[in-house]
C-alpha cells in the first residue's frame, strides 16, 4: 500500500549541484553509443541533468545506478533537438549515482544532479573515540533522512511504503537527528487512520512507548493523543486478535515467537493506553486495562517461562526478540535477568536490523551496554566500512539468521534501522523525564567509550553532552537550554571506586551530598547513578575515582593511506563475454560488464554469471600506459557474498607476457584489499584459484592504489 501525502508536503529544492565524479572528461563525444556514470558524494533524492550539444533526434537516457528505482521509476528518455540544449529528468530517484546513456556523435558538456528532500535540517550529532560509531550514527542519519519525503518511507527505491513498523524507529530518529520540521511527519503518522488489516503486529510495535508515547513525550502535543485515543482504544480492546503465528513482528523466515512477542507489546500498548486515558480525560477507561494487564502479568511466567529463558509451544528454543521484550515492557522481573542474558541474549541472533533495536534496549536497561554495543559492531560489521552512504534492509544482505541465500533485492537504504537512536537516546542517555522536554535526564551508558560528544535537538532546544574519561576522572560537561530541568546521573558502574563528585570545581558529593552550589540540588542515589538537578546553563561534573576503561572491541580500521589511480581512461576484460543478469522476482535486466567495476560507482559491477566460482576465472584491467602501484581493492559489497574464494595477481607490460603472482590470498567478505610490494605494470590480472558452490564472482568496484 502506498501512501499518499499531503499536498502541502515540504519538499526542499537543494538546486543543481556538481557530481563528486564522472567517468568521462567532459566535454565528451563518441562514436558508439556510450555511457556516463556519475556519483554523488552521498545517497540522496535527485533528477539527473545534463547538457549537450545534438543533431536532432537522438535519444539519451538517464536513471539512478541503484537497480532498486527500476521497480518503482522507469528510466527516463529525452529526444534531442537541434544545437545546445539542457534536459532534466521528470521524476525523482534515489541512489549515489546516476547513468546516462549517451548516443553517437552527441557531446556531452556538463551533467548535474537537482538533490531535493524533505525540508528539514540535520540538528543532532554524535562523535566518540571509536570511529565505528561515528560511522553508524552518521549512516544511520542519512538513512532516515532519504527515507522521509511526503511520509516515511521503508526504503525511497523499490517500494517507498509507510509501513507502522518501520514508522516506529524512523519516528523516534528524526527527534534525535532533525530539526522541529521533521515534528510534522511524526505527526502526520501519529493521526493516521489505523488499518487492522495492514499487518497487525506493526501497530502493536507503534502504538506503545516505542510510537504515540514517544511522540508524546518529544513533543507534549496532547491534542493529538486525544485525536487518535478512540481508534487507538478500539484497535486493542475490540480488533486485535491474538494468536495468529503469521503476524508480522520482524523479518526472517525462522519460526518466530510470536505469542511472547506479541504479548509483551500488547502489554506495552494497554500500559500506553492507560497513560493516555489519564492525560485525554477517559479515566473511566482505567480499570478495565488494568485488569488486562493485571491478567497478562498474573500469567505471563506460568504460560511462558521455561527455566533459562522465555519460549511458547511455537518454538523448540528461546528466541532472542520475545525475551527482550519481556524485559523492556517489565514482564521480566530482575530476578530473572541474569538467566535471559546468559542463555538466551547472548546466544541468538534472530532479530533482525529492524528489532534488533529492542534487544539493544533491553541488555542496557539490564546494565549489559557493553554486550550491547559489541552486538551492534558485530552485527553492522559489513556496514561500517563500505562505501555506501546508507544501511541496509538486512544483515549481510541475508534475511535475518542467515537461514535463507543472498537477498539481492533487499535495499541498501532501509529506515528501519536504528544506530542514531540508540547512540543519542540509550548510549547518551539522553532522554526526556515529561512530555516536550521541561524536564529530561542526562544518564550515559557509554559502557568501553572513553569520550562522547552528542548534540540534541529537543523541542526546547539543544542539548549538549561532552563526555571524557581517563583512569581517574570522569568528566561530563551538560548546556542545557532555559525553561528546563535536567537530571544528571554519575554512572557507578564506570568506576571501580567513586570517591566524590565535583560542580564546576566544588565537591557536592563524596558519599553523601553535600551542597554548595547554586541551581543544584540532590536527586538520590540507587544501585546504578548518583544523580542530581540542575537548572538552565553550563554545568561541569566531575567524578573522581578509579574508573575501568579497558575495552573488550577491536580497534576501528585505519584510513588507507593508498590512492586510487584514475581510471577514466583505463578499460576492462574478463574470461566471459559481457552479459546481463535478471534481477529479483521481476527479472529486471541488469548490466553486469566488465567496464562497470572501473566506471567509479559501487552500486553498478561485473558479475559472471554463467556459472559459480571456479578455478581459472579471470578479471583484467588495462591501464593504458604502465603505472607504479603497491594495493588493489575489490570491492563486492552490493554482491556481498561474492568475494573470490581464492586469488592470484599477476601483471603484464604488453598483455601476452606475464608475470609470476605478485599476490594471492582469499577474499574477504564485500571488500577485499591486497598489498603486495610496489609494481609498474600496464595490465594487471587477477584470476580465481579457489571455487564456491554457492556463489558468484562480482566485482562491484575495482581500485588500483599507490601508497604515499
């Protein structure tokens, strides 16, 4: 179902910008039809443009190199006229570059792209000392920003649906991302009609905490709780019906277990029904939805809990997702933590990218942020350092547990996925305490980070946290904007011993509060922080102690210092002649040339597809004249799986002699990188030693690197 937005939608026009590359030096003409791949420094929503000089007649097109837009937006075509003229595409599409096909003798003079989006402004940030992070915030930012536009979409390319489920984190990311326009979307799905039909489960997910009371407490707009009380109202007490194993919870095709999990989130919506009757004035609805809660917890473990974990009948063992849940909404009693994070949170994996944001909240809310964070690194592995601007749909671009083969359908920009939520509101701690922000907490769980700095956007204006740790100090510094009231929490478990707190360089804590200070005052003490609050202003806190920074995480990945050759000039061969392959259920045919892993654009590749991998498979590059060169990177990340299984470099300075390799290895997952010692060679060849069952050889990309 796709949705139709309002005709006001604010659409900002960004205006004609200058590719980042084009794999031709223009002004450019050809005799053959030829073509024009150029990219853009990061995955947007755009009309290419472009300049010629033309007979009539003759006809360029002009598309996204994502193959995704092609479901949704046929490649466009222009016919020229007579002289020099300018033509742009009709339609948005999205992706990180664009392909015109050029025909003969029609010289290109300039191309552009016209970027427009939805008219809002990138107000939060996040910055760490582990550049993973920094990655994924920034990823996960520009992945929720092309997924908004008339409404939020699932992903801009293939379907641009406004599924409630994947609304749920896009909604909760634009109050941690976006400035206050962005407010108008949330808002546009908070008040829209509920359709019982149109998977059930994903209104479960929004209508709790994690949708209309997250709305709610960004925002404090009580007259749209009011609005949508009724039919909210309706839905759980008179429409939902329970026990269907198809609901829609999350993807994969695993046995899910779908009875724990919807249980606990509607359990979660009855506590948020409560809530919104008491501030909507339908206190008369209360002791109904506190007898159905009253019932599903006086239940809950007898049906459900199996020594070691939550699991119903549909399963053979605990899944990961239905014992986070029990967690999160409080069904889970602490007592019981332990055991769920033991034998379950730290064996399965089934969630996917989408719920993996629940597991993620319930291993911090059990003080488990560590695990949680290597979780999140572990599972965006393949991510992090690929050179898409943008997350995917799934995990290693399989379905959800690797139960089913590569997905090459899936998109590379799915709104779903929630790092910057997590990294702001959770890892932060950064969170509102009443509705719109008169009162919040500043509660970090940075768990191995040693320094954070986070920028957030709220309705009363921007908070800023900067965090710093060394062996014995823990330095937080807050500016908290006027007309609110901040909590402010000391983590003890960042210490080994907490002597005392300092404010602003006076001591107001040091096992008991102490005072001192004007516009602070005690906020407790539990097992978890020492708190205070603090009015509007500046606010410099200082633990001092004994603090544990030890970090059980791989270092990030150094920036290779190589530079990529230019490659405009340089041509490509394989063993196999050039083909297409048929892409996905609509057998969309895709180009899969050898010149495509030179033409600078990841997202278009070489594949051989006559067969799966296999010894003596061969790749070739001529360089057109011999260059010096020390590193070759391959990169496959859009055919993920299809690294080589084994390879050999060997060069040539006429293309009939060759060396003996000057390299071998086995590749690795999306992107493989050889050094070897320095070389001059016009030809280089990479052939195939090894062989897969399973999978192709693609290169989606290819770079030859010199190092400085």
């Amino acid at each position: 179902m796709l949705l139709t937005g309002p005709a006001s939608a604010a659409i900002k026009d960004y205006g004609l910008k200058d590719y980042v590359r084009v794999s031709k030096d223009l002004p450019h003409s050809e005799t053959q039809p030829w073509r024009l791949v150029c990219t853009m420094p990061y995955n947007c929503q755009f009309q290419p443009w472009i300049a010629v000089e033309s007979a009539p007649g003759k006809i360029i097109t002009f598309n996204s190199s994502n193959p995704l837009v092609v479901y949704l937006t046929p490649t466009e075509t222009c016919t020229t006229t007579e002289g020099g003229r300018t033509y742009e595409a009709t339609n948005w599409v999205s992706g990180e570059g664009a392909i015109y096909t050029i025909p003969a003798g029609v010289t290109v003079q300039a191309v552009k792209y016209h970027e427009t989006g939805y008219d809002t402004a990138f107000a939060g940030s996040f910055k760490c000392n582990d550049n993973d992070y920094n990655m994924l915030w920034n990823k996960a930012a520009r992945t929720a920003y092309i997924c908004m536009r008339d409404h939020f979409y699932d992903c801009p390319d293939r379907e641009r649906v406004g599924f409630w489920g994947d609304g749920t984190p896009e909604l909760d990311q634009c109050f941690y991302i976006f400035d206050s326009p962005a407010h108008q979307l949330a808002k546009q799905l908070v008040l829209r009609k509920l359709e019982p039909k149109f998977y059930p489960g994903q209104h479960l997910e929004f209508l709790g905490d994690y949708g209309l009371w997250f709305y709610y407490m960004q925002t404090g707009d009580q007259e749209s709780i009011r609005a949508v009380y009724d039919q909210t109202k309706t839905f759980l007490l008179a429409t939902y019906q329970f026990g269907n194993q198809r609901t829609w919870f999350d993807w994969g095709k695993e046995v899910k277990d779908t009875a724990v999990i919807e249980t606990c989130f509607y359990y979660n919506c009855l506590g948020t029904l409560k809530k919104m009757a008491l501030v909507t004035g339908h206190e008369k609805d209360v002791a109904l939805i506190d007898t159905k809660r009253a019932q599903i917890q006086s239940t809950f473990d007898s049906k459900y809990w199996q020594g070691g974990g939550y699991r119903s009948s549909q399963v053979s063992s605990p899944d990961d997702r239905a014992n986070a849940m029990a967690v999160n909404v409080g069904l889970a009693d602490r007592a019981k933590w332990d055991e769920i994070y033991e034998n379950v949170l730290t064996k399965k994996s089934y969630a996917s990218c989408f719920f993996d944001r629940w597991v993620f909240e319930a291993l911090c809310k059990m003080g488990k942020q560590e695990f949680a964070m290597l979780r999140m690194y572990n599972r965006y592995k393949t991510m992090i350092p690929c050179s898409f601007t943008t997350l995917w749909e799934h995990y290693d671009r399989w379905w959800a547990s690797h139960l089913d083969a590569f997905d090459e359908a899936s998109s590379l920009n799915h709104g779903w996925n929630p790092p910057a939520l997590l990294l702001s509101q959770t890892i932060a701690g950064v969170s509102p305490e009443t509705p719109g922000w008169s009162t919040y907490h500043v509660l970090p769980k940075e768990a191995f980070l040693t320094a954070m700095k986070v920028v957030i956007p709220s309705l009363k204006g921007k908070v800023t946290v900067d965090l710093k740790k060394t062996a014995t100090e823990y330095s937080l510094m807050l500016t908290s904007p006027a007309n609110t009231t901040a909590i402010v929490g000391i983590p003890k478990g960042s210490f080994a011993n907490l002597k005392s707190v300092r404010l602003n360089g006076t001591v107001i804590w040091n096992g008991a509060y102490s005072g001192g200070i004007s516009g602070v005052s005690f906020n407790g003490e539990d097992s978890d922080y020492v708190k205070f609050k603090v009015r509007p202003g500046n606010w410099q806190f200082s633990g001092l102690g004994t603090l544990r920074l030890n970090s059980p995480k791989p270092a990030p990945q150094q920036a290779s210092r190589a530079q990529p050759l230019d490659k405009k000039s340089w041509t490509a061969s394989a063993s196999v002649a050039d083909g297409t392959f048929l892409f996905s259920g609509d057998k969309i045919p895709i180009d899969a040339s050898a010149a495509n892993a030179i033409d600078g654009d990841h997202w278009t590749g070489w594949r051989d597809m006559t067969g799966t991998q296999h010894p003596g498979q061969w790749f070739q590059v001529d360089m057109k004249q011999p260059q010096t060169f020390d590193e070759i990177v391959l990169d496959n990340t859009w055919a993920l799986w299809d690294s080589p299984d084994r390879y050999s470099v060997i060069i040539s300075d006429d293309g009939l002699n060759w060396s003996k390799p000057v390299a071998s290895g086995s590749g690795q997952l999306g992107i493989t990188t050889i050094a070897f010692p320095r070389q001059t060679a016009r030809y280089i060849r990479i052939t195939q030693t090894g062989g897969s069952k399973t999978y192709h050889w693609s290169i989606y990309e290819l770079d030859v690197c010199r190092k400085n």
